[in-house]
C-alpha cells in the first residue's frame, strides 16, 4: 500500500516539472518572436534628439538609453505652451522640409495605437505636462523601443504635439510643436 501511495505522488511531480520546461519553451520562444531582442553591445548605450521648433529654436533634449528589457527616454524640454503634450517615436528620422517628414508612429509590427485601445505600437509613451514656464521633464520606459528599431535604414525621430495623445485609436494630438532626429551624438 505505502509503495502504491508513493508511486501516485511522484506523478504529479513528473507533470509539474514537465510543465515547468514547457513553459520555459514557450517564453523562450516569444523572446525569439517579438522582435525585441537587445544587442549586447546596445545594452547602456545613449542616443540623443536635439529638439527644435518649427523655427528651428533649440527646445531641449531627449536622451533614449537602451536597457535589457527596453529604453529609458529621459526629456528635457524648453520652450512649450503650458499643458499636456503627446509625446511620440516617429518612424523616420528627419524634420525637414517641415515635421511632417518624421512620418507616423513608430510602428515595425503594423499594430495599432493607444494604450487604452488595444495592442499598442513602440510609437506610442505616455503624455508630458509642461509648466507655466514652458519646461517639461520626463522619464518614460519604453518597453517595446530598441536602439536596433529606432537606428534602424531611415532612423527616427521625437515628435513632441500640440495637443496631449487621447491614448485611443486616433491619437488627436494636433499639431507637430518640436521635432528632433535621434542620433548616437
Ligand atoms: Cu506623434
């Protein structure tokens, strides 16, 4: 009988460690797929967008750094209308002739946008308030951005609205107020 017990307990055991490596397979699997994996070499590296108005007036800095599991985008911003302001990856790396050059969101996989909308695109970081004084400061973490996504054959760009983003389908956030292309000086 104590025989017969002890062999009904190690089966559970055998299931759940077998369960243990199957789950192992799969999160290692959607590392694989997700299009996120960090370059060693990227890992801590700083790229910058110096960011200009329409006229071309400095506006402050954006700094992105790269860590294992996404990108610290540290802003540092002069210049604006006091309020909220959707602040974005744009998916081409030029400002001119005008800020419409910078092209959509960030968006290698074609997902949607909105954090309250569905699956979101790497575009996409939360809105930034600038003060009566016109500074805004900001440190988002950027989940789904990578150096390799951001430097990629046509670069990026920061874009930061007139309006702030409404985190749905349409982000609504009006005009293009500073632009900056991202570059590792
Ligand atoms: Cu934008």
């Amino acid at each position: 009988m104590s025989h017969a017990t002890g062999d009904r307990r190690k089966q559970p055991r055998a299931w759940h460690s077998a369960c243990l490596v199957l789950a192992l397979v799969a999160l290692l699997a959607l590392a694989a797929c997700d299009g996120q994996s960090v370059d060693e070499a990227d890992l801590g590296v700083t790229v910058f967008a110096a960011m200009a108005g329409p006229d071309g007036v400095s506006m402050g800095t954006v700094a992105l750094t790269q860590g294992p599991n996404g990108m610290l985008v540290s802003a540092d911003l002069t210049g604006l209308t006091e309020g909220w302001h959707g602040f974005h990856i744009h998916e081409t790396g030029s400002c001119t002739p005008d800020f419409s050059a910078a092209g959509g969101h960030l968006n290698p996989e074609d997902k949607g946008h909105g954090f309250l909308h569905g699956p979101n695109h790497p575009g996409d970081m939360p809105n930034i308030y600038a003060g009566a004084d016109g500074t805004a400061r900001a440190n988002v973490f950027n989940t789904q951005a990578s150096l390799k996504s951001i430097l990629d054959d046509d670069g990026s760009a920061i874009i930061v609205h007139a309006k702030p983003d409404s985190y749905g389908e349409d982000p609504g956030a009006g005009d293009r107020v500073a632009c900056g292309v991202i570059s590792r000086s």
